[in-house]
C-alpha cells in the first residue's frame, strides 16, 4: 500500500489534504498527452497523481508519468500551483479531500508510450480545440491557464 492508503485505514472517510502533481506533455505538432482513466471511470485527465512520502513535486510527476504512460520525461516547467476550497472533492467511495496540485509542462520525452491498464484505457496526444467533454474539471483549467503562457 502507499502512503494515502495506509492514512486511509486510519481516517477513514473523513477530509485530508492531498498532494499531488500533474503534467502536460506536449509533442511537436503541439498536442496534448492524455489519458483515458479507470478512475474516475472513462474520463480523460493528464497523466499525474500523489506524491508518496520523501517525494518532491517533480518527482512525483517524473515517477507517474512513468507509471501511467511509460514515458520518462525531462525539464519540467511549473504552470502553477492550485489549491483551496474550490478544490475540494468527495471521490466515489466517499473519501473526502482537498488537493494541492502542482502541474507542470515539458516536451522533453522520450519511450514507448504504454497506457497502465490498472489506470488508463488509453494515452493519447490530442489537439487542445479537440478535448473530450468528459474531462477532469480541474485538469481542463490548467490546460486553459497553460495555453495563456
């Protein structure tokens, strides 16, 4: 088990703060990296997650980028950091958290990109005028904050 799991069984439902990373990889026509997830079932995100204990930020998004993608990526560059009560969540299990997300962006990458069945459908590098309607809120907001930059 990791981290979260095992503060889980100790505080069952109620709210934590939750701290995690995401990453916007980008490949040279200008696409987007995203991932058709198993949780919340179908709907695509950017491929990210929770830092275990010891991590940075960067590590975090380096380690599961790996693990959801199979893409090692380099030279993170950070969007911005988002958190407070708009992001607050109740997940389908009835866990309550708020997040701390840092999202970065890179075009530096390189593998054979392989979606983790146990937490994606599907990766695939979309157009930013073709996201999917059915879309992590919070993901599409730091999509929109980085086409700004």
């Amino acid at each position: 088990m990791g981290y979260v799991e095992d503060v889980r069984e100790l505080v069952g439902h109620r709210p934590l703060i939750l701290v995690g990373s995401v990453v916007i990889i980008t490949n040279a026509n200008g696409n987007i990296l995203l991932q058709k997830r198993t949780f919340p079932k179908g709907v695509w995100g950017l491929p990210g997650g929770l830092m275990e204990l010891g991590e940075s930020t960067e590590d975090a998004a380096e380690r599961e980028v790996l693990e959801e993608t199979n893409l090692h990526i380099d030279s993170l560059k950070l969007i911005n950091v988002y958190s407070g009560a708009n992001y607050f969540t109740v997940a389908q299990n009835g866990d309550e958290f708020y997040s701390v997300t840092t999202a970065y962006y890179t075009s530096d990458f390189s593998g054979e990109m392989v979606a983790n069945q146990e937490e994606s459908y599907q990766c695939k590098f979309i157009s930013p005028d073709q996201l999917p309607t059915e879309m992590i809120g919070t993901h599409r907001e730091i999509i929109m904050d980085f086409l700004k930059l």
